[in-house]
C-alpha cells in the first residue's frame, strides 16, 4: 500500500505535530532543514516513531546510533553510492548478535531507545535504515548490486537525478522518467522499499501508478512558500 508522507524542514514542534497527524510519515531532514539533533530529540518524545523519518546529509555512525539511541525508528541516509557503503549504513545499525553476526551499533543501556536501563530489550528489528541515492553514476552502474544488500528501503532523489542526467532538474523527461522505472524494477526484484518526491497531487498519482512505495510531496517550506504568494497575489487582483 503506498503511503503518502512530506518533508519537514522548519523546526516548529506543534505544527510539525499536526502535519504528523494528516499524512502516513514525515521526513525530517537534517540536511537542508533547520533540524539539529537536539531538535530531533524533542520531536521524538511527542510523535508517532513508527511514522517519522530522520534524513541525515550523510554516513556517520555517531549520528546513526544516536538517533537510534533517542529511539527513531526510521532513518534515511544521504549520498550513498555503492554496494559497500549500502551494506555498512546498515551493519552499524545493528547490534552483533547470534542472529546478525555482522553488525557492529555500540550499545548503551541507559538511552530512551533502550528503556533507559528498565526492562531493557536487545532489539535489532525496531530501527529501519534507508539510503537516499542521488546521481545518475549511482542509479545507472550501482543500483543492482545496492539493491543486494540488506537495506530495506531506497529514497531516489529525483531531482538530482535529472541534473545529473544533464536534464536542468526536469525530473519529467522521458529518460529520467525511464532511469525511474528502471530503478524501481529492481528495487521490487529484491524486496526492497522505493520512495521518492512528488511536487504536486498529479506527480503523487503518477508514482503510485509507478509502484513507489512512499511518495513525499512537496516540503515545508516550499508549501508555506506558495500559499502565501497566492494569498498575497490573490488580495492585490481583487483590491
């Protein structure tokens, strides 16, 4: 079933509350949003887990598990653009175990992930880890072999993709619209999750037709942006 989500970028608790409460999931994105990990924190204590994801600019264990540690369930991880780094984003989120002999996530039992110390459980399931694949190196030589690995889900930053294509971030060209098919063919293949952006309704209905499994449309910012432009825009045609 595709679930429909949006990114967050501005760092205002009860509004991002209340966009958690409309859509399947939100993106909190520490990347290009004014989100820092204390903010993250405190976001995590009033939310729905299962429905946040975290974006981070790219792979770093100490933040990977310090999320994990503030119990976020869903973390997405930029830039990633081999066989080799796919698979150590989600090693060093999992603990070694009998279960999963290569994981290598330090443990600490006294974090809100873990209880702090009550009733601690061992959980290796509770946390999924994502990678967001951006330029077209990646999509084009990698992302067969990425799709191997034991990542769960894949986010394909479309945009990116069309600029590095060579397509000025036209992300409806047919051969960047072709390159997605492609990715999401395979992603399918291999049992793995596909997400992506939709600016609008239109672009939302399309990748559902598609197979996305989640579609995150438009952002914060961008929406608040525009309405306010029509609302100012609409008031002066009608003074």
């Amino acid at each position: 079933m595709t679930q429909i989500g949006t990114w967050i970028t501005i760092p205002h608790l009860p509004i991002i509350k209340y966009i958690n409460n409309l859509f399947d999931f939100v993106i909190l994105d520490m990347e290009h949003g004014h989100l820092d990990i204390e903010t993250i924190q405190n976001i995590l204590t009033i939310q729905d887990l299962s429905k946040i994801f975290v974006r981070i600019p790219e792979y770093n264990q100490v933040l990977i598990n310090q999320l994990q540690d503030a119990d976020c369930r869903n973390i997405l991880v930029s830039h990633i653009e081999t066989y080799v780094m796919a698979q150590r984003v989600y090693d060093c989120s999992k603990y070694k175990s009998i279960e999963y002999k290569k994981g290598f996530r330090g443990l600490s039992p006294f974090t809100p992930g873990n209880h702090f110390g009550v009733n601690m459980i061992i959980e290796n399931h509770n946390c999924h880890v994502g990678i967001l694949v951006e330029g077209q190196g990646t999509l084009l030589f990698n992302f067969k072999q990425i799709c191997q690995t034991d990542i769960k889900f894949i986010y394909i930053g479309i945009y990116d993709l069309a600029m590095s294509m060579g397509y000025d971030g036209d992300k409806n060209h047919p051969a960047v619209q072709a390159r997605l098919e492609e990715c999401i063919y395979w992603a399918k293949k291999n049992n793995k999750k596909i997400a992506t952006f939709a600016r609008n309704v239109e672009d939302a209905k399309q990748l559902k037709s598609m197979g996305v499994d989640y579609i995150a449309i438009g952002n914060d910012s961008n929406i608040l942006a525009e309405q306010y432009t029509k609302l100012y825009k609409d008031f002066v045609i009608d003074k």
